[in-house]
C-alpha cells in the first residue's frame, strides 16, 4: 500500500474517530457524571480529552511509514 492511500484512509479514518470519541466521551460524562463534584467532572474530562492521543499517534505512526520499496 502506499503512503499517500495509508495517508488517505488514515485522515478519513481520524477524522471519523475523533467526532465518534469526542461523543461517546460526552454521553458518558453527562450520564455518569452529571451529578458528581466539579473536580470529579473536571478530572473525567481532563483524562477523556488526552485519551484520544494514543490511538491517533498509532495511526499516524502508520500512515507515515515509508513505502516499500
């Protein structure tokens, strides 16, 4: 595969992941959370917010990988 199809599926694929965890991040904190302390909500967002990173670093890692040659 080359890099510039691996680059196209991995932006379409981030892009969807993102708005996809972006939501279920925010259904969780308004349902398991919405009567919990402001530090406990802040902390659940805080985490939820950077969690997102570690998928989307792999996927980037994968996407610049070289083409075989």
């Amino acid at each position: 595969m080359s890099q510039n199809l691996r680059k196209l599926i991995g932006t379409i694929t981030m892009a969807v992941f993102v708005i996809v965890y972006a939501l279920f991040a925010m259904l969780i904190g308004a349902t398991m959370f919405a009567q919990s302390a402001t530090w406990a909500q802040t902390i659940y967002y805080a985490i939820a917010g950077l969690v997102w990173v570690i998928p989307a670093g792999l996927l980037i890692r994968w996407m610049a990988r070289p083409d075989p040659s």
